[in-house]
C-alpha cells in the first residue's frame, strides 16, 4: 500500500512555497530537469531579481540531493539564465541587449 505522503501515489499539492514538489519517481523527467525548470521558472517570475540562495538551501527546500542541485545549476548556467562566481555565488545572468531590445 502507498501512504498518501509518497510522491508516487500521484499526489501533486504544491509546497510551502507554492511549487510542485519535486517527484523524484517520474521515469520520463529527472530531478534534475524538474529543478532547473522550477528555478528557471523562479527566475522568469522575478522571484530570485539578483542571487540565488546557496546550493545546499536549495537542497533542502526542495527535498533533493546537493548532486542534483549542482546538476540543475550546470543545466541553467548552460542556457545561460545563471553565472556563478567563486567567492560571489550563484547570480541570475542579466538578459542579453538584443533580447532586452525585443521585449521593448
């Protein structure tokens, strides 16, 4: 029998902080590629304007490994959405001139 907590029993409510929560079950999707499009939709929503919180809060609020974290920053830091600076942290990436030109 799965207890009503268990990802896999199809329940979707989203978190305290209004998310999804992560299913770490889904055989089409891995946490991973869920993180990163949950904190590229952060970023898109204006929720994280400068920096993003450390890796190992990120961790814990969603529920998930610091490998999957580091592996979600290297997807985003790919599509260019972050930059992360030793000694800095991790920073959303300013928008590019010509897409800041297009949205005008």
């Amino acid at each position: 029998m799965i207890s009503e907590s268990c990802p896999a029993s199809g329940a979707s409510e989203a978190n305290e902080y209004g998310y999804p929560p992560i299913d770490r079950y889904s055989i089409s999707r891995h946490a991973y590629e869920q993180l990163a499009d949950t904190i590229a939709a952060r970023i898109a929503a204006g929720y994280y304007h400068f920096k993003l919180p450390r890796e190992l809060h990120i961790a814990e609020e969603f529920g998930v490994s610091y490998t999957t974290v580091r592996h979600a920053m290297a997807i985003l830091r790919e599509r260019g959405l972050i930059v992360s600076i030793h000694g800095r942290g991790t920073l959303v990436a300013r928008p590019s001139p010509e897409i800041q030109a297009d949205d005008d």
